[in-house]
C-alpha cells in the first residue's frame, strides 16, 4: 500500500470513560492490555474486539508516549481506528504515590466486585509503583 502522506501512517485513538472522552489523538501504536495477553495495534491492523484487564494502554505518537491505567474495559480496532472502553482510568503523567495508595485502598473497600477482581486490579496497580 502507497502512503500519500502522513494520515494514512496513524491510527485514530480514543480513549472513553463513562464520564467523558477521555483522549482523543492520532497514534502510531496503542498497547492494550488484553484479557488473553497484551496486544499492540497499529494503522491497517485486521478488526479485533478484546476485553481489556487492568493495566497500562499505552499510546505511541512519534517520539512520545503515554500511558493510562484502566481497571478494565473494552477494546474495539479496526484498520484506521481504535477505541478503548475504560471503566476507570489513571494518567500515569498524574499518578502520585499517595494517589496509587488511595486507589488501591478504594479497591480494597468496594464491594463491587469479587474477591479475586479486586486481587487482580491492586496487583496491576502495583505493578505501576515502579513508573512513578
């Protein structure tokens, strides 16, 4: 396939949460933590829908990239797109020791989910201890 300039190179990526869009850019790359293993999309990849488990998506634009805890989600590709469907997400450019600690205490205090859903969320939050 002949590029015809630099659109055709990126990928379109949102980043929604109930609440708002979240994150709406142009990507080189998107790492998603997937459910069956972590994945990585990149302009022209084939149609995927993935359930997402917590940890960090990470978006590659140029030289730069981002990161962004979620606690789960949904993810939808197609050749020129992706959207993630997060449940809870943390910039990882925000996240503070004391923000990590009051995020893993709000895990252990729901009771919204089972027992091993909240082992599983606290273990991907400390898995981020050492990027902060």
């Amino acid at each position: 396939m002949k590029e015809t300039g630099d659109m055709t190179s990126k990928l379109q990526f949102d980043l929604v949460t109930p609440e708002t869009l979240l994150l709406s850019t142009q990507a080189d790359m998107v790492n998603v933590p997937g459910v069956e293993g972590d994945f990585g999309v990149m302009v022209q990849h084939s149609p995927l829908m993935s359930l997402v488990r917590a940890g960090v998506i990470y978006v590659e634009n140029d030289k730069e990239r981002l990161g962004y805890f979620v606690r789960g989600g949904f993810a939808n590709a197609t050749p020129a797109h992706v959207t993630i469907l997060a449940e809870h997400v943390l910039p990882l450019k925000d996240l503070t020791m004391a923000t990590l600690e009051a995020e893993i205490k709000a895990v252990r205090d729901s009771a919204e989910d089972s027992q091993q859903a909240k082992q599983d969320i606290i273990d991907a939050l400390e898995a981020v201890r050492p990027l902060i």
